[in-house]
C-alpha cells in the first residue's frame, strides 16, 4: 500500500479517505453539511501510516476537513491539536479562500475550535480529461510571464465579471493581443490555493501574488471559481490559438511559515516528515518564509509528482516553473542536480516531456545554481544583469553583452543553450521602471520601504519616478524599446513579463507582492502605443528569422562579429572598455543586428555593402 495519503475515491457506497499521519493516535475525518453543522467519522491506521475511512452517502461537492490528536511538542515537530481543522493535502478542491486569523496560529487549548476559519477539502468527481498531447511549446519561444488577476481586472474588453479569473484569459481580446506578440507560452504566477503571512492583515494588505501555498492541487477560489474545468478549457482554447500554458509552482515551502505560523494542513499531520529542521530541531528556512519543505523526503517527492501530474492529465499543461529551484534538489549536504526527486521528475512517463523551468537559486547554502539543471531550461539573472548595466552606461560590458544576446554559452552545458533570456519579471522593477527609479519605492508594502533589492541596476534618466519634462520622457521611452529590442534579438528563449510590451509602470514598487490594486494591475487603457507597436514589429521579426529562436551553440560558421565599419572585431576592440558598438550578423539569414550602445547616432556598414544610420542608445535589427 502507498505511503503518503491520496485523494478522496468515489465509490458505490460513498467515498474512500486516506491520509497520511504516521505519529498520530487518532484521525477523523469531519463532514460538512450544508448549515456547517459538523460530523465527525473516526479513521483507521493502516501498517503504512495512512489512515482510512470509508463515507457512506458521500458524493461530489461534499466538504471535509481532518482533525489529528496525539502528543504535542512543537520543539520536536509535533503539532496535534484536534482543535484544528486541517485541509487534506491531497484536496482536489476548496470550498473558498484561506484568510489569515490568529486563532489559526494559537497554541494547542488556547485558541479554540478553528472550524469556522478554515476552508474545507471539496471531493470532486473526475473529469473529462483532454488526450495526451506533445507540449505545446519550443525552446527558443517566447514565454510571457502573467499574473492571472492583475492581467485583466482592468482590461476593457473583458466581462466584468470575469475580469480577474483563469477563465479571462480565452477572452478572444486577451489571445489576440498574445498572438500579435507571437506568444508561445504564457506562464501562470501560483494560482494553487495559499494564504496571507500573518504581518500583512494589519497592515491593510493580502498576498497578491500567492507565492504562499497552503494545498498544492486545489486552485485558489478566487482566481478559478469554476476550479480545474475552468483551467482544463481555458488551457484548451489556448492550445487551439497554438499558445502553451505553464504553471509556476512553489514546492519549496508552505504558508503555515515559522514556528509562530499557522496549523492549516502539513504541519497538523506530519510536520516531522514533511518539513526540513536542523539536528536541533529547529525549523530550516532556505527559503526566507520560515519553513522548508524536505522536497526528497519519499512521502513529499510521491506528493510532488501526483501534483504535477493532476495538472498535465486533467487540464493538459504543458510546463511548470519552479519557485526556488534547489530546493527540488536539496539534500543533507547541499544541492544535487541528480537528487532522487529529480530522477524521479525525468524518468516520470507523464513528466517527462514537460518543459521544465528552474528559477536557479535560493537563500540556501549553495542557493546559486545556474546552469545546474540538466535537461531544463533556466532563468537567467546574469543575462538580466549583465544587459541592464549595459544600457544603464557601465564600461566594459561589450563582450558580456555579445555573449548573453547569442544564448550565454558559457553558463551550460551539451550541445544547447537552456536559457531563457528576460530582462524584468514579476519580482523587480517593470521594464518602463528600470528607465525611471534609480531607487525601490516601496512604502505602500509597510515595511518602511525596506523590503524589495535595492541594487536593481537601473537608471532614471535625470529624474526619480514621474515628470512632465518631454526631454527625460523621450529618453525613457527610446530605453525601453532599446531593451525591448534587445530582448526580442536574442537567441533563445525569452521572457517577457505582461504589459513591458506597452510600458507597463509600478510606480516604482520593485516588490509588489501585496499590491492587489492599480499598482500591480496591467494598465490596457494607459498604454504606450508607440512601445507597444515597436514590440509588435520586433515580434513579428523574430518569428521571421530563426536563428533568433535557434537554441544550439553557436559556431565560427554561423555569425560574423563586426566592427561599424563593416570590419571583424579585433582583439584590442573586443578589450577597450570604452567600446559600446558591434554588429552581429547571420549570414545564413541575412540578418544583422547593428548595436549603438554610445551617445552619439553612428552609420553602421553592412555586409552586403550598404549603409545604415543607428540613433544613439540602440539596437537596430536590419534585414
């Protein structure tokens, strides 16, 4: 018998329950009618450590919810308290959304019976599932990196009352907007059930973002309200527009946080085999939210790999990113790229064509591990980094940025470049405020503006945030599209996060992950026109040529690197920190990428023995 728990079974007589509690007395599994009026059936313990319980009379659209008494030590990884009310791990679905309460925090016989806070586990009844399909996605595509509310809940085609919603995004407005971009892929931020941290209801503030799961099947409520089917068809008319959906998972910690956190779910039933603590005990917090999920753990890895399944078979996603990457991979003595849980995720029959994401670091020991995810693609900070501090004027950057534009071959390993190329995503400034703030402006968050980095390697053109003067909006917008157009001229695949196309502002707020308001919402009706056509045109370019989507390492044979006047860059032009000028070209293709990093305008010789005039501070594709 499988260790770990499952998801509720219909069966003739009602449904079977398992769940996972090694260290428990006793479990029971609580029912909900429709008044909340509570009952409660005791659960049997198997050899495993799974308890069971078949309930007759219950079908789909019933609600539950488990209550687990023993010892209670929480200094030795014991939280049983049947004043809790614990969500099932394996819950295919919630009845409404986590709300922080203190209560929910409160140690074992002070704060009460929690029933009337916590959302209960919904069992569902199969559905149909789409036929297994290849991904919809290629490496060397363009991944557009989306949050699911803020996309359209101000976005004027978009029903009112869808607005906000998975469903919002097979708006015929919403696919024809990402097809003019020539979207492969859009990535979903979380969009599993999570819950705020606990500083932010006083603060007026909720969890924006979600990056605080609590269940890692059930969809958050309030941005899937018609739950997997909304998903599973939403996900269908995409695939019909050829655009991929991915998901962004965080299995590297959950929202029951630190040792003052609350008991909602792992923690309640097995808080020693689920979470990673030190030999003393104490909890291990690789993450910065107070837990660490033990991600090789066989009860944990089982758990992962089901999830990740549930999406592909049920609603037909194509990818998943992975929030904090080496935690997937965190053994005792650090990180392994050939740890158990990423065989098992390669060697998965239903996984194992999936396109694989790692965000590559986290605050662990050895957190840093770009270019150490064999067969996945990866976010890649040094080509962010190394591209703004070009354009933001650093000396001797030429050689940094002629290698990440061409796939940052000196980062991976094989025949292939795995990167994924972006400039701005979700945690940061937008690609229109990296032109703008010199510094984070973050005082709506409440932590006195301290939260967020505060080197983002940005300029602002000669004054701090908002102005009137032409001049500085002028030379914003040309560094925008320069960027833009350095993205879209990169080979690889790329990323870019929902409204940089158009200018998309956050005042500022480089960590706005609380900003559930017109801050972090995608403004459709404050567009930049001009930057939004640019980067229709730069699109349209990039599907044009292939060698920008080519993932494989590139040869002697396939580009010629140039000097302005046509000439093959020396050794001593490659060297000078002052040179801000190449061009690249493809001679298969014909296309040659004049870059103008200086001040001053310069004509630009072309192999083909034409001339060319590139205005300061560009990138301009020819061909």
């Amino acid at each position: 018998m499988s260790r770990g728990g499952a998801a509720p079974v219909l069966t003739q007589a009602g449904a079977h329950f398992s769940i996972w509690s090694p260290d428990a007395d006793q479990l029971w599994l609580c029912l909900f009618d429709v008044a909340d009026r509570e009952t409660r059936l005791p659960m049997l313990r198997d050899t495993t450590g799974n308890w069971h319980v078949e309930a007759t009379g219950v079908g789909a659209g019933a609600r539950y919810g488990v209550r687990a008494d023993g010892p209670y030590d929480p200094a030795a990884g014991l939280w049983f308290d049947p004043d809790k009310l614990l969500l099932d791990p394996y819950a295919q679905a919630i009845d409404r959304a986590f709300v922080y309460d203190p209560a929910l925090a409160a140690p074992r016989g002070a704060g009460g019976d929690t029933a009337r806070l916590m959302p209960k586990g919904v069992v569902t009844a199969p559905l149909a599932t789409p036929s297994p399909t290849a991904p919809c996605f290629t490496p060397g595509g363009l991944i557009y990196e989306l949050h699911v509310r803020g996309f359209t809940m101000a976005h004027p085609d978009v029903p009112p009352q869808q607005r906000g919603t998975i469903a919002a995004l097979a708006h015929p407005a919403v696919i024809a907007h990402l097809k003019r971009l020539h979207v492969s892929a859009i990535e979903l931020m979380p969009i599993n059930a999570w819950i705020d941290e606990r500083h932010l209801g006083p603060l007026g503030l909720t969890n924006y973002w979600g990056y605080n799961p609590v269940n890692w099947f059930a969809l958050d409520p309030r941005l899937a309200p018609g739950g997997m089917a909304e998903l599973r068809d939403t996900v269908a008319a995409l695939h019909d527009a050829g655009i991929g959906v991915m998901l962004d998972m965080v299995y590297n910690h959950d929202g029951e946080s630190d040792v003052l956190g609350p008991t909602l779910s792992l923690r309640g039933l097995d808080a020693r085999g689920y979470f990673r603590h030190a030999p003393d005990g104490r909890l291990i917090n690789d993450t910065g939210t107070g837990n660490s999920i033990a991600c090789n753990a066989p009860v944990v890895r089982r758990m992962i790999l089901q999830s990740l399944r549930h999406f592909v078979e049920v609603a037909g996603i194509d990818g998943f990113r992975f929030d904090l990457g080496p935690a997937l991979g965190r053994m005792d003595d650090g990180y392994d790229p050939n740890a158990p849980l990423l065989q098992e995720m390669r060697a998965d029959p239903v996984l194992a064509d999936r396109v694989m994401i790692a965000e590559p670091w986290d605050i662990g020991p050895g957190g840093y591990q770009l270019g150490r995810f064999p067969g996945w693609l990866e976010w890649n900070d040094r080509y962010r980094d190394d591209m703004r501090r070009f354009w933001r004027g650093d000396a001797g950057m030429l050689g940094a940025f002629a290698t990440r534009l061409t796939g940052s071959a000196d980062l991976f390993d094989g025949i292939a470049t795995r990167s994924i190329n972006f400039l701005a995503a979700h945690d940061g400034f937008t690609l229109a405020d990296l032109t703008a703030y010199e510094q984070r402006h973050n005082i709506a968050n409440g932590e006195q503006g301290r939260d967020g980095h505060g080197e983002n390697l940005s300029w602002n053109n000669g004054t701090e945030g908002p102005t009137d003067d032409p001049a500085i909006g002028a030379a914003r917008r040309h560094d925008v599209k320069a960027l833009l157009s350095t993205l879209f001229c990169s080979r690889d695949t790329i990323m870019l996060c929902a409204g940089d196309e158009f200018g998309r502002s956050q005042q500022g707020n480089n960590n706005a992950y609380a900003q559930d308001n017109a801050i972090s919402w995608v403004d459709w009706d404050g567009r930049d026109g001009e930057v939004e056509a640019h980067a229709f045109a730069l699109a349209q370019l990039r599907a044009r040529h292939a060698c920008l989507r080519d993932t494989r390492f590139l040869t002697d044979m396939d580009v010629a690197w140039l000097d302005e006047a046509g000439a093959p860059l020396t050794v001593g032009q490659w060297e000078d920190p002052s040179r801000r000028r190449l061009a690249l070209h493809f001679p298969g293709s014909g296309l040659t990428l004049c870059l103008n990093g200086a001040d001053e305008a310069c004509d630009f010789h072309l192999p083909d023995g034409s001339m060319v005039a590139v205005a300061a501070r560009s990138l301009l594709p020819v061909g």
